[in-house]
C-alpha cells in the first residue's frame, strides 16, 4: 500500500478534527478525499505530510511510518497545500533550483528541464513568480512537488480559483501524472472528482462515512430513480405523491418538479397519463443521473 492509515484521531484541545479514521490507497490509485469545510480533509493531508503529528493511531507512506521515519516520508511523497507557498520574488527556474537542491537531486538542470516541459511552463519560466497568473503559480506548484519524482502526489484543493481554461489544463497535467503515481486529491468540485479520480473517500466530522470506487458511488441504489417534470401549469404535489411507486415529489419552480421513485420501473408513461388526466402538457421530462454531488449531500447531511 502506499498510503495506510489506521485509527488516526488528532485533536485541537478538546475539538476532535479527526476520530478514528482508517483507509488504504494502493500503488497508482488516483483518490478524491472529500468533505465539507472542517471535516478534517487538511489536517489529514498534514499528518500524511509529516507536518503535524496524530495524537493517536498510525500512518505510513511507502511502508514509512510518519512518526518514526518522517524523512524518509517527505523523500517519497510531493505535497501542494491548500494555500500554494511560493517566494514570489524568485524567478520560476531559480526557484525549482532552490527546492531541488533542498531534495539534493542530480542532474538538477536537465531535471527542471523536464519539469519545466511536464508542466507547461515553458513560456513563462523566466519570469519572477509574481508576475505569474494564479493558473501558472499552480503550476509551479505542482513542479516542486514532482521534482524530486516522488511515488505519492498529495494534492489540497489543486485547482482553486482557477478560471475555466486553467481548470482543464491542470485537471489533464494531474490526470497524466496519476498514471505513473499515487495521488491523494482533496477538492469541493465534485466534477473534478468524477473525471479524475478512481475511488471517492468521504470524510464528515472526523469520520470517514463512504470510502467506494466512483463509479459505485454514482450507480447508488438501482431502484431508486428521479425524475424531472415541467408541466405546463402548476400540479397538485399531493397527487402527484399518490402515483404508485413515488417516494417524494420536490417543487422546483413554479410547474417544474423533481420526482423520486422507490422503484426501478420507469414512471414516465404514468407521469404522462397524469398530465392527461389533469389538463396538463408535459413541457420536460427526463430522468436525471446520479450526480456524486448528491451523494456528497446526502452523506454531509447537506440535503
């Protein structure tokens, strides 16, 4: 495994930020960590980092433990934090120069090279890093994290305040570099989610409350299916409650409604005759996908 936690709990004085959590992730997994703010997503990624210590429980990183063996940790893992740290004064190779020295890597030239092409920064690697966009600071922000080719990524909310562009740019940068590593993504874009990451780990209040492969995760129960309905005028919801087979009814809008079923029977055709019955024209119907979103909501206590 490369990245094992077992029991970990850390407490601020008397708030618990993480309670007994436990997972593994194995060699070549890209994981989304995910939860509200204050779930304990950081606090996790800093113990797995070796810059703060658990107060109980055990975690290792390439079979290091982050205790004991806390170098040999920082060697194998790259780490973005949430807030990228960057001495913005110095230029964008000068910089890269700085930090491989710290990992006292050979062949430090060709290896900026190589981090300078992975990245994309060519055009922009003889400027300071002040001058850069936020999308070019992120970057630079994954080069120092790569330059010393470590086994495991662990990313903090990679891709905040990111304009739509510079989204998909790094979305593709990570998406490559996880073919050949392990990372650990922490984000609040549950799109970012669903096209980069194989398993999805849900953390609330300090505990772990789903920890599945994505695509489980979005198939969700079969036999529970929504459907969104515009009706041409407004519905009695009271009714539309009494069709066979639906759990709930949501108003979304005026005459528009989200329907869920309790049943894996389609109810379009019953819908449809509803309408009929009613005096109604059905505008829009369509069933909608599973979304990891809802998921997150559900599982958050954020419905």
């Amino acid at each position: 495994m490369s990245i094992k936690v077992e029991y970990i709990s850390k407490l601020y004085g008397t708030q618990r930020a993480l309670d007994n959590v436990s997972f593994e992730v194995k060699t070549g997994e890209i994981v989304g960590f995910l939860g509200p703010n204050g779930a304990g997503k950081s606090t996790m990624m800093k113990i797995l980092t070796c810059f703060i210590p658990p107060s109980a429980g055990k975690a290792s990183v390439n079979g290091f433990d982050v205790m004991t063996q806390s170098l040999d940790v920082r060697k194998s893992v790259g780490y973005l934090p949430e807030h990228n740290p960057l001495y913005l004064d110095m230029y964008v190779k000068e910089y890269l120069e700085f930090i491989a020295g710290l990992h006292k890597i050979n062949n430090v030239q060709q290896r900026i090279r190589e981090m300078i092409d992975i990245t994309g920064l060519e055009v922009e690697q003889h400027k300071r890093i002040g001058q850069l966009s936020k999308g070019y600071r992120q970057r630079v922000g994954l080069a120092q994290a790569l330059i010393h080719d470590p086994q495991v990524l662990i990313l903090d909310e990679p891709t905040t305040g990111l304009d739509p562009n510079q989204l998909a740019e790094i979305r593709e940068l990570i998406k490559q570099v996880g073919k050949q590593k392990t990372v650990m993504l922490s984000t609040h874009i549950m799109q970012e989610v669903e096209i980069l990451c194989d398993r999805v780990i849900i953390i609330n209040k300090g505990k772990i409350v789903t920890d599945k492969e994505t695509e489980v995760l979005q198939q969700g129960d079969q036999n529970r299916i929504v459907i969104r309905v515009e009706f041409s005028a407004a519905a009695d919801v009271n009714k539309l409650k009494r069709l066979s087979g639906v759990e709930s009814v949501e108003q979304l809008a005026p005459n528009t409604y989200h329907i869920v079923t309790a049943t894996a029977r389609d109810l379009r055709q019953d819908i449809f005759k509803f309408a009929v019955d009613h005096q109604l024209a059905v505008l829009e119907m369509n069933r909608e996908e599973r979304k990891l979103e809802d998921v997150f909501k559900e599982l958050t206590g954020n419905k």
